[in-house]
C-alpha cells in the first residue's frame, strides 16, 4: 500500500504506510528478506521525491548493511545496489553511476529478464544520462542507441507479460532518450503512449522522478492539447525547482536559514508543502480543492493545515491569511 501511495504522490500515508509494515516486519523473529526490501526502496523512493537525497542515501546504506547481516540472496543485494545508482543518477553522479553499470556485468544486447528488469531499466537511464552528457568511449556505440535498443527488447518482454507498470516506465524512458537525439516526435509518440496507459491508474511519480527533461516533454504534450488535465496533475507534482529532489541537507538546511524571510519571524519555518497550502489558502481554496490541486489526501490536507496554524498562532483560515501577509510570507 505504501508503494501505491507513493505512485500515487500522496507522500505522507505513502510513509504512514511504510512506517506500520516495517514496524511489523520489525515485530518477527525473522526478517522476510523481499518485504523489507521493498519497505527500503520504497521509503528510500520516497525520501528522494521530498528533497532529502541525503536521507535517501541513509536508508539505502541501511538497506545494505541489513542485507550483508541478514545474508540476503544476491539478487535483493543486486536491487539495492541499483537503487543507490538510480539515486546517484538523480543527484547528477554520473561517475558513480556509471561506475555501478560497468561493475553490474549487464550490457545492452542481454536478453533481459523480468526479475532483473529494474536494474536494467537503471542500465538504461545510465545511458541516457552518458547520451546526454556526451560520454561515449572511443569506439563504442553512442549510448543513446544502446539504450534503445536495450528499452526496445524490455518493452517487447513487458507487453508479452502484459506488465503495464513496466510498459509505462519503459515507454517514459524511450522518449526521454528519443528526446535526447532531438528526435521530438518519436518522443511525444512514445510518451502519448505511456500517457494513455497511465492515466486511468493515476499513475504520477514514475514521471515526476524522471527529471527536468521529463517536464519539458509534458510541457511539449500540454501545447499539443494532449491528455491536457492529466499532464497538468502530472506538471503539479514536480517542483519549482526540478533540480529539488537533487539536494543535500546543506542545502535543504539553508533554505530555513537567515536567506529565508521565515527564519527571521517564525521559530518554525513552513515547509516547501505548506507554503504550497498556506498560498491557497490564501487564494481561497476548500481543502478539497487543495487535494485535487496538489494531489493529496483530505487527510494530508487537513494535517498541513493544522500545522499551519500551530507554527503561526492562529485558529482559523482568515487568521493564517491575515498573520502571513503581515509577516510577508505571501
């Protein structure tokens, strides 16, 4: 459930989620090896869409160490790794990882095969980021080719096992690498495609984890009149600043620091979330309106709203409203 949530971009039951499966987990005599795995890389998923790389980097670590204690089979141990490299990847580490494709033993022209398909999806982004950045080895074939051909074999096996979670994200990754060779309509192809699929079941995170360029073909689809209500949902989950999910505690901590208006006049500053709240609130928004908006749960909603008003002393809207334009925090 709390790997739904977090497709979904409903963050915190996402992670109210996780919190009670690894807490039963942590309840047993014997760790199931596959459910905290998934209970790691998912957190750690999470921990990534809000920002914290720094965080994503702990949990993955403890990931690891837990899986050496525990003895994990190989390909759990295999999982992980790919996750710390996708995680590089995110925070612009390409060296690093490049450096975990060229110790993974996978190559391009593999046959793949479905217990192995998120390492090679991660195989994949690899060579798009080298396709983009240029870094092709002398004598070897451009990465960008190399990716599609590797996405072109994981989409045939994906529809042959009618996996359309994995139709989706492979299809997301033919057009960013599309994309990346200037090929603009073999790019909107294949992300029309992916759209169409997605959008009856919500999906959302497997888009607004794929980065800045991911946003600028939505953008492309959006002027195109293309599934025009579903790319605005999916435009709205990414950050301002698409590079957010690429940041360090450092800098997550000089956000609130003497550069932030808030630190100087609340004892608690307002998270990215609830400055997103508190602004429409501010433009008059119901908390349903709120959820459909920034796609959450009327529970989250109203949680951040409480929030609100606890860290600037009031106890209703039109207050929250009034104290923070005086505080010039809108």
């Amino acid at each position: 459930m709390g790997e739904l949530l977090r497709e979904w971009n409903d963050l915190d039951a996402a992670e109210h989620q996780l919190a009670q499966g690894m807490e039963l987990v942590r309840g047993t005599l014997t760790v199931d090896a596959r459910v905290a795995t998934v209970g790691f890389l998912t957190l750690a998923r999470i921990q990534q869409a809000r920002g914290d790389g720094d965080g994503a980097s702990a949990t993955l670590a403890g990931f690891a160490n837990l899986a050496r204690e525990r003895n994990f089979v190989a390909d759990l141990l295999r999982r992980g790794a790919a996750a710390q490299a996708r995680l590089a990847l995110a925070r612009g580490d390409l060296r690093a990882a490049a450096g975990w494709a060229e110790a993974s033993g996978l190559h391009a022209d593999d046959e793949p095969r479905y217990p192995r398909e998120a390492e090679y999806l991660t195989l994949a982004r690899v060579l798009i980021a080298e396709g983009r950045a240029d870094r092709a080895a002398a004598g070897r074939e451009p990465p960008l080719q190399e990716a599609l051909r590797l996405l072109e074999r994981l989409l045939a096996a994906a529809e042959a096992g009618g996996r359309m979670g994995g139709m989706i994200e492979i299809l997301g990754l033919r057009a960013l690498a599309l994309h990346a060779q200037d090929d603009l309509g073999g790019a909107l192809a294949a992300l029309t495609r992916a759209l169409a699929l997605a959008e009856p079941e919500g999906y959302i995170r497997v888009f607004a984890d794929a980065g800045a360029p991911m946003a600028d073909l939505l953008r492309a689809t959006q002027k195109r009149g293309i599934a025009p209500a579903y790319v605005a949902k999916l435009l709205a989950a990414f950050p301002s600043n698409e590079n957010r999910g690429l940041r360090t505690e450092e800098e997550r901590r000089l956000d609130h620091s003497a550069l932030n208006p808030q630190s100087s006049v609340l004892v608690e500053p307002l998270t990215d979330r609830e400055m997103e709240v508190l602004r429409l609130l501010a433009d008059g928004d119901s908390n349903r309106d709120i959820a459909r908006k920034l796609i959450l749960s009327l529970g989250t909603v109203k949680k951040h709203i409480n929030n609100i008003f606890g860290k600037l002393g009031v106890q209703s809207r039109t207050q929250a409203v009034v104290k923070a334009r005086d505080l010039h925090l809108i």
